[in-house]
C-alpha cells in the first residue's frame, strides 16, 4: 500500500478511528498489528510469513541469548539470528545476481552454464524490516538490551506499518519502551502527525515524482543521447527526485507514527548542505547509516586500530551499505566511491585541518557546494542500469559526447528546483525541523499547507513506487 | 531523540499545528470548490478516464460472470460505435467491453481463449492493420493483459477508490490538471470538455458537434498517413502462420462452446481509401475469412451497416451508435 493513494487514506481513517475507541491498550496493539500485516499483504500476501519468521526467529533468539550462560549458546543463537535475516535477505535481494555472476565466473574458464531464471520476486521492504528485526537480537548480544517481555509489542515492532517497508529503521531500544503505555496523539500532536504527511507527500508527488523524476528518467532512460547539459541536469534532477522520494516517505512515516502517538526517529537532516562526507552521512538515510556505524563499523574497530585499519573498516562498511541498495555492481561501486571519499577527507583533514580557515560563510559555501556536486557524481552509479550506463553518462558530463535530450523548459525547471532546494537545506541546516516550521505564523503555515492539499488534489493520477521500495 | 511524546517540552513545540491544518484544509476545500464550480459552468462534466484499472475491473467480470458473457474487443472503433447497453438490451446478454483505443485485441483474445472459465460470445473487432501486422500485439492491450493477471486486491480497492472521485467531480479529469492545462493554454487552445467521454461501462458516445469536426477530421488522416508509412504488412506465408495463430485462438474458445465473430467496423472517406491502400480486402480480410472458421462480417457487405457516416473518417457519432449497434445485433442474429 502506497502512502500516495487513495486506500491509504481509506486504511489510516479506518486505523486512527479504531485506535481512538474505548478500547484496552492491548487490543489497540493488536489491531495495529493486524493493520500492519494488511498494510503488508497488499502488495503480495504470501510475503507477509517471512515477516512472521523474522519475528518468531528474533523473538526466540533473544530469549535465548538473554537466557544462555555459555558464550557458544549466546554466539549460536545470534548466529541463529543472522542467518536467518541475512538468509532471507540474501535469498531473495542477493540469488538472481549471485546466480548471474556465478554463471559470468564459468563462463570466464571456458565452463558453459546455462540455468533457468530463477525467477525470485523481490519482497518489499525486506532489507529494512530483516534489520529492524535483527536489531534486538544483537542489542540483546551487547547486553544494551533485555528480551522484552511482551511477544505483541514485539511483533508490532517488526511489523509497524508507517515504516515498514522503507524505514526508518528504527531500532528496539527506541521503539518497544513506547509499547508500555497506550500511545495517543494530543489534538497538537495530531496536526503536525497530518500536517508531516501532507508535506511528505508533497515531496514526493510533487517534488520527486512531477517535477524532477520525468527529467531523470529522460536522461537515465537514455545515456548513449545525452550531452554535456543533459548529463548534469538529469543527475541534478535525479538527486532531487531521491531526496524528496526517500526524506518524502520518511517525512510521511514519521507524520502517521505520531498520529497514533509513536515517535520514529528523524531520517534526514538537511544532507545537501554537509560540508564533508562524513558529516553528509550523519545527515542522510540517518537510521541506516548509524545501523551500519553501530552493528557493523564498530564491530570492525572503527577508528581504534590505527589509520589504515580505519580506512579499510569505513571502506568494508561503505561497501556493505551500496550493496544493501541493490543487487548490481554498480551499487558496490557507488558504496565503494563513498568509501573511498571518505578516507580521502580523513586524510585531507589530518593534513589540511589547522592550515585552511573553513570557518568564514564563503569557505563553509564553497565546502557544501562541493560536497554536492560529487555527490551528485556518486548519484550516476546509484541510478544507472548499469555500470556500462554510468560510464556513459559521466563521459557525457565532461563533455567527451554530443546529444541533445531535454528541452529548455526542463532545464530551467531542474536548475530552479536545485537552487531552491540546495538554499532551503543551507539555510535549514542548524536547525531542528519541527522547531524551524515552528517559528513560521500560524496563518502562514495554513496558507502554505493549503497550497500543499491543493497540489495535491489536482496532481496527476499516475502512481509511482518510493524509490527505496526495491531496496 | 525523545522516546516519549508526553513531555510538556514537546508538546510546545506542536503547538498551533492543529488550528494551521484545520484552517489550510478549509482553504483548500474552498478553492477547491470554486475551481470545480467554475469548470462545471464552463460546461465540463465528470469524465472517467480510461484506464487499465477499469480495464481489469471489465475482465474480472468476465471471469467471474457465468462464462456466457458477450465481450466486445477492438479498438476505438468498438469503445465508440457499439453501445454494451444497447447491445445488452437487444439480445439479453450481459455484455462486456475490453476494447482498448489504439491498441490490437488480439492479445486479449489470446486471454479470453487460455480462460477455461471463458465459453461466451466474441465480437471481435479488426483494424486491417491488427490484422497484416504481428508487431501489433505487442502494445497496450498485451501489457494490460499481463498487468491484470499480475492484479493484487489494493490496485482494485485503489481503482473504485477513483471511480468513486472521477465519477462526482470534475477536478479530477486529466484535462484540468495543472500540467495538462498549462500545456493547452501555452499552446493557445482552450479547454473544451472531451466529445468522447467514456462511460463506467467504457462506452464512449461520441459527440462531434462539440468540435471543430474538419480539424479532427484533417488530424485522423494525417494520423492514418503516418500509421500507413510505418506499416510493415506480412505478405505469404508469415501472413498464413498469423491466419493460423489466430484460428487457434478461435478454436479453443469454439470447443469450450463459445463463439467468436471477426467485425470490420465501418471507416469513411480518406481514412477508408488509405485502409485499402496499403491494407487491401482482397489480401487480407477476405483470405482471413475463407480460412477461419469463425464467422467474419466486413461493414461494406451488408447495406445496413455501411449507411452510417463517420464524421472523422473512422468512428460513428452518438446518435447513430446506437442504431448501428441494434442493427449489428440483426445482422448477427444475435437478437431475442
């Protein structure tokens, strides 16, 4: 179930009635559960078992881990953990493209293979809630966690339909001490709840889907005809389009948490006005990238064994999480760029850190602007076909291929759209999102969310999937 | 992050949102309101617009209906000259329309004949170039087909959920919409409500005294002459093979006790003359029906069907669709 459709709005109206009735808080629970898995079983109802044996593994691992003396049992049942969501996770994201490399391997020593397509659908969310759910068990290894008592609060955790499928990723610690007492949104609390999800799916239908998605479909529908102008305008439009999408369904997400009571954490923090990479990942995809910080980064060494050992750990890490994007080798390359830039502005700083002045508001620019435009680079991998296709397209952007794809209209609708948005997250960046909208006059914000419905009601029907869907 | 959202703290920082959402959300519904009321005065109506969501709303009726329902397939010429009403009325069956504008119905026919629950009536409209041409089959219709057996229940909540709004308002039409306008207005045209707005039964009545009906005229042809450069007829025997697929599609539906009838809807004028041209019966149509056996019925052998002028060169007007429609039902024996 999309949040931009019209059955969404039908099932949160049904779901925010029911949670309103006098009825215990435990029943409520449940019934959030049960419209999660709903929620769930409208793309494909078959899908929603690996939910429930993510749920059963993890709840029992946990129990398990918290219960067992012997540091093997603790190690076996985290094991037990891991393999099953990774498996899962590993089955049906990873076999089609382990499968074709495989077959490509054989093919290099002269073995002819020829399988069936395997022929695995891809179940929605599944790299999101195989994580979520895995973040117990492991909290529970590191002792930051106890099992928790209730099995409903715990399926509900797994299975909370407002970030189920594209996050955030919200952790145990963070979610389950809210189970304890019935969650409620105040009247207050309700406005801002729907008023996030208004803007949320401004964002993304308007935003991503009318303005900048079209442009970038254009371009990276069609490389081998793009030229010098057509190349940078459809990676501007594309790193639009992924932001508003993905910080759009977050924005939602977080919206109809909070109109059942529930406070997800924030996923985006203005990341087009970082002035570094690192800086840009505490701002980007924040639950993903403090997952793999957390569970993956640390549990490397992270910056405790030594420069090179940090490099190679934050590398592994970034590697990791490109393909956790997507089964294609242009993912790992897009991790693997983001790797690399961040030991490259490790070791700039250690060499450059005391001699240049970056606190003046020119360096601070000029440091942010930069931090874009590559960026922006590393957004050809991500969003090409194929690595054949992003080369194509970073040939065009330095000029080495005529074309002539996109009109004028669409040029200046992609460089307005950047200057707007880069300027907003500029002047935004130190501040706390809800407080700076805060500081806007009443009537201001009403006028404002009236131009927001209105766009809405009138934009066109086409549907269109949040990008990090497939992911 | 806070995990709690009771602190007095944050309940400040929400204040006011509930009075701004209640006071945008008012705003909103009173433009919204004025904008309806203006186009409704402007004499627009509320259209539905054809979709494979409604598309596959048809076919499951097919295949949940008791397997002797009348399908019509086609193009537009079938959504605009056959009323399923009236088609409907004259012979008491329930009657389905699957026709897709611009598109082959062979890829639904195919459908229709791997349904084992599917043992109706067919009325099947062929273009010449549906006909001569293999490449056909792979726009529209064939991903509407593999889109509705891919169909999850929410798509069909989601597609009443839209009937329901396109049915009662007016804002919702394709047309209006702020991309679409801007477009006609920058172009210099004026929005003009549609002279084929489809009916829920995707019927679409036709009314050419609602437009500049030489300048349709004048773009069908153009339309023709272009669809006419790209043709690539088979000839031989690749068009025999194709005779062949067909009647294999044919004869499974005959064995399950169902029938299918092959129609060349009437066309006029230029429109007729380039058909012929490049398409011509004898090659085509008439080899098809000597060698299918299912029943073939060509506009131009029987009077009472080639007697209805089409103002664009290739579709009927409102106000004749219904005749033709009653006197197809006469010329195919299909009244009760």
């Amino acid at each position: 179930m999309l949040f931009n459709s019209l059955i969404f709005i039908l099932f949160l109206a049904i779901v925010l009635f029911m949670h309103h009735l006098p009825l215990s808080w435990k029943v409520k629970k449940l019934n959030l559960c049960l419209a999660s898995y709903l929620f769930y079983a409208a793309w494909n109802p078959p899908f929603v078992v690996l939910l429930w044996i993510s749920t059963l593994v993890d709840w029992l691992a946990g129990r398990k881990i918290a219960a067992a003396r012997r540091l093997r049992t603790r190690r076996f049942f985290l094991g037990l953990s891991l393999t099953v969501n990774l498996g899962l996770l590993g089955y049906f994201k990873y076999g089609g493209f382990l499968l074709e490399n495989f077959v490509a391997m054989l093919e290099l020593m002269g073995i002819g293979f020829r399988p069936a397509a395997p022929g695995i659908v891809l179940p929605v969310g599944i790299s999101f809630y195989t994580f979520q759910s895995l973040s117990y068990s492991l909290d529970i290894y590191r002792g930051k966690l106890k099992p928790w008592p209730s099995f409903l609060d715990f399926a509900l955790f797994v299975t909370f339909f407002p970030q189920l499928v594209a996050g955030p990723i919200v952790r145990a610690v963070e979610f389950l001490p809210q189970c304890k007492k019935e969650r409620r949104a105040t009247a207050e609390q309700l406005g801002w709840g729907l008023a996030m999800l208004g803007l949320g799916l401004f964002e993304k239908v308007i935003l991503a889907d009318t303005l900048a998605g079209p442009v970038a479909d254009q371009v990276f529908g069609a490389p081998a005809r793009a030229g010098l102008v057509d190349a940078w305008v459809g990676t501007l439009a594309f790193s639009a389009q992924i932001f508003f999408d993905f910080a759009g369904y977050s924005t939602c997400a977080i919206g109809v948490a909070l109109c059942l009571g529930f406070v997800l954490p924030e996923n985006f923090r203005f990341p087009y006005a970082a002035m570094g990479f690192s800086e840009f990942w505490r701002r980007w995809h924040i639950s993903l990238s403090s997952f793999l910080r957390d569970y993956l980064y640390f549990w490397l060494g992270g910056s405790r064994k030594g420069p090179l050992r940090t490099t190679i750990n934050a590398s592994a890490t970034m590697l990791l999480g490109g393909l956790w994007h997507g089964a294609g080798w242009h993912f790992v390359i897009w991790g693997g760029i983001h790797g690399f830039l961040l030991a490259a502005e490790r070791a700039l700083k250690s060499v450059f850190q005391d001699r240049i002045d970056t606190s003046g508001a020119g360096a601070r620019l000029a440091l942010m602007l930069a931090t874009y435009c590559i960026i922006c680079i590393t957004w050809v991998f991500f969003r090409a076909q194929d690595t054949g296709a992003a080369f194509m397209l970073l040939t065009a952007m330095t000029g080495g291929q005529g074309g002539d794809l996109l009109s004028a209209a669409a040029v200046s609708r992609i460089c307005l759209l950047t200057v707007f948005m880069l300027a907003g997250q500029w002047l935004l960046r130190d501040l706390d999102f809800r407080a700076a909208l805060s500081l806007i006059p009443w009537w201001l914000r009403s006028a404002a969310l009236a131009v927001i419905l209105l766009s809405l009601a009138l934009a066109p029907g086409e549907e269109r999937a949040f990008i990090y869907f497939q992911f | 992050m806070p995990s709690s959202t009771s602190s007095s703290k944050q309940r400040r920082g929400y204040d006011g949102w509930l009075r701004s959402l209640a006071v945008g959300l008012l705003a909103a519904l009173v433009i919204l309101s004025a904008w309806e009321a203006f186009w409704r005065g402007a004499g627009f109506a509320p259209v539905i617009e054809d979709d494979l969501g409604i598309w596959t709303l048809k076919r499951r009726n097919v295949q949940k209906g008791d397997g002797r329902t009348a399908v019509l397939l086609g193009s537009s010429r079938m959504q605009l000259d056959v009323d399923p009403q009236v088609f409907h009325e004259a012979t008491g069956v329930e009657t389905v329309m699957l026709a897709i504008d611009g598109s082959s119905p062979l890829p639904v026919l195919a459908d229709l004949a791997a349904d084992h629950s599917f043992a109706g009536l067919v009325l099947c409209s062929l273009l010449p170039q549906w006909l001569a041409d293999g490449s056909a089959d792979q726009g529209r219709s064939a991903k509407w087909v593999r889109k509705f057996h891919q169909q999850k229940w929410s798509s069909r909540v989601e597609t009443r959920l839209s009937l329901l709004l396109q049915s009662h308002f007016v804002f919702r039409y394709p047309g209006l919409l702020p991309d679409k306008l801007w477009e006609k207005l920058t172009g210099g045209e004026v929005p003009r409500p549609p002279y084929a707005p489809m009916r829920e039964d995707r019927y679409r009545p036709a009314d050419y005294s609602r437009i500049d009906i030489a300048q349709l005229r004048k773009a069908r042809i153009q339309r023709q002459r272009r669809i006419v450069e790209e043709a690539a007829p088979l000839a031989g025997e690749a068009f025999a093979a194709r005779i062949s697929e067909i009647e294999a599609m044919v004869s499974r539906i005959h064995q399950r006790g169902g029938r299918v009838i092959f129609l060349r809807m009437p066309s006029c004028g230029e429109i007729l003359k380039l058909e012929e041209k490049t398409w011509p019966r004898r090659g085509y149509w008439d080899r098809f029906a000597a060698t299918t056996s299912a029943r073939t019925v060509h506009f131009a052998d029987y009077p009472a069907l080639s007697l209805f002028d089409c103002p664009d060169g290739s579709h009927l007007d409102f106000r004749d669709a219904g005749s033709f429609t009653r006197k197809l039902t006469d010329v195919l024996g299909l009244q009760r």
